[in-house]
C-alpha cells in the first residue's frame, strides 16, 4: 500500500541536509547569505523548510556551489526541490525512482524525519543498532542474492542511516523490542556476535535509546502475530498537527509496506501496547545482554 509523504516532511529533509551542508563548508547563515547574494532570512527559512519558501533550481545551484556539494548531491537535492512544486497530490518520489539511490529510498527520508521510532524485531537486532560486521554477514544471506559490490552498498546505507541516533538537533527517540530469541542466534560467529551485544549495550545507554527484551517466559505476545514491524510518529507544526501521520512500516525480501490508515497503524500499535507490557524492563534487560555475552566468552 502507498502512503502520501506530504511536502512538509520533504521540505524539513532538505532544509536539514542544506544546513548540514553550509556547516560542512564551515560557514554561517550570514556567511552562505553573502556568499549567494541572498538574504539571512532567506538562508534560514530554506533550512527550516519553511512552506512558503520556493526553492527555484538557479539558487540551490548556487547555494551547493558556495558549499562544495558533490555533483550526485547537487542533483539529488535538486530532484527533491523540484519534486516541492509538482503539488501535494502526487507522490513526489515517482518523479525520480528510476535515479534515486536505494538508500535514498522513501523509507530512509521518513525515518530521517520522524520525532519517534518504535521498532519490534524477532529475529534480528534492528539496523540502526547493527555493527558493521553483523550487517555485512546478513547483507551476504542468502547467498548469492546481492553481489559484492550491492553488499558493500546495502552496508554503507545502512551505517550512514545510524547517524539519526547521534545528530546534535532533533534526533528522534528509539525504542526498540527484541525478542529473547535476537540474543542467542549467532550471527558471523562468536566474536561478531559479542562485539555487537557490547555495542547493543553502549548504545542503549543514549537518553533518547531504550532496548528491552522480551523473554520466552511471556508465552504469546503482540509481535507473534504482526511479526517485525517499525511505527514511526512525526513532530507536529505550528497547527498542533503532526506533520504526517504516523505510519507502520513492514519490510520483507523484496518490497514493503508503508500502512497509514488508522485501521492499519492502530492494529500495530495494539500489538506494540502488548509488547511494551510484556517486555522486561530497560535495566533487566541489560542484564540478560549481558548473560547472552559471558555465554559467548565460555
């Protein structure tokens, strides 16, 4: 199923990642202002993806000029741009899918945008808490499925979306639930497997990270029957109204599902409410992290 990404979230990805780029370059907004011959307030309204700010293709040249962007920058952002005037009512990505990077995808802007990500796996750690060696040992499963080049690639999108966590403004809140099972299937072998619980670990401990553990001893819970799935919740304008809807996302082999409807996200988030009662506790949790390590040492 589609779900309709408004302008909004569109519109604060690339203010976001013009500011990150004008900070790159190591210049202030009044500094890009005189650079680019245009005003402050300018500047500023564009990196705040302000709604009435239209970003015309001879000014963001001109902008990612003064910042040194890569060419592949220049046009993706560029791809965005245009993508702002063609009207809400079209989805904006199928203007360019063919040429848009696969870790440029839909997913990854939404996640880039949302103030919440709740996140339910059964079967492995979820990826923005995956080490580099434990993504590339399931990038290489099944074999055969990605060439070498297309792991590399699926490896870097991944590591490069981990930033989200770490950004100094705005970087949203994960919760994460795994079930028992996650700890004790080895992936890459022992020392992989130990190195990336240790990093489960040191992350968790982030303000806005939270990872608990649901042990078998629960019996049935939630995620038995919606199986792995993210719900991802936007911050709200200056309306009182988020800036999207919350939206449940599902990944499988080969495609994915982007659910909006209220029927839909509700139905997770039921499954999610029972998760969150029966998972154990962020500080228990820890220590069954912990147990799963020492067994991996013996």
């Amino acid at each position: 199923m589609s779900v309709n990404v408004g302008e909004a979230v569109l519109r604060r990805h690339i203010g976001r990642r013009l500011a990150e780029l004008r900070e790159a370059a190591g210049l202030t907004q009044k500094q890009a202002a005189i650079a680019v011959q245009k005003g402050v307030s300018t500047i500023s309204r564009m990196e705040e993806g302000n709604l009435g700010v239209r970003f015309r293709d001879i000014d963001v040249r001109e902008i990612l000029r003064a910042y040194s962007a890569r060419p592949e920058e220049t046009e993706r952002l560029l791809a965005y741009t245009q993508a702002t005037r063609n009207g809400r009512t079209k989805q904006w990505w199928e203007s360019f899918a063919e040429d848009m990077p696969e870790w440029f995808s839909l997913f990854v802007i939404l996640e880039d945008s949302a103030e919440s990500i709740r996140e339910y796996e059964s079967e492995l750690i979820p990826g923005l808490l995956q080490t580099r060696q434990y993504c590339e040992e399931l990038a290489r499963t099944p074999a055969g499925l990605l060439d070498c080049s297309e792991v590399e690639q699926r490896v870097q999108i991944r590591l490069e979306r981990q930033a989200v966590l770490s950004r100094a403004q705005n970087a949203p809140r994960l919760d994460a639930i795994l079930n028992e099972a996650v700890l004790e299937r080895i992936v890459g072998g022992p020392e992989v497997m130990y190195h990336q619980l240790n990093h489960l670990l040191k992350i968790s401990s982030q303000d806005n990270v939270t990872v608990r553990i649901v042990p078998y001893s629960v019996g049935v819970h939630g995620g038995m029957a919606a199986s792995s799935f993210i719900l991802l919740s936007f911050p709200t304008g200056s309306n009182g109204e988020p800036f999207e809807p919350p939206i449940a996302y599902v990944d499988t082999l080969t495609d994915s599902m982007y659910l909006n409807k209220p029927d839909e996200f509700h139905s997770y988030e039921r499954a999610w409410n029972d998760l969150d009662q029966k998972a154990l506790s962020p500080e228990v949790s820890r220590q069954l992290i912990i147990s799963a390590m020492e067994g991996l040492q013996r």
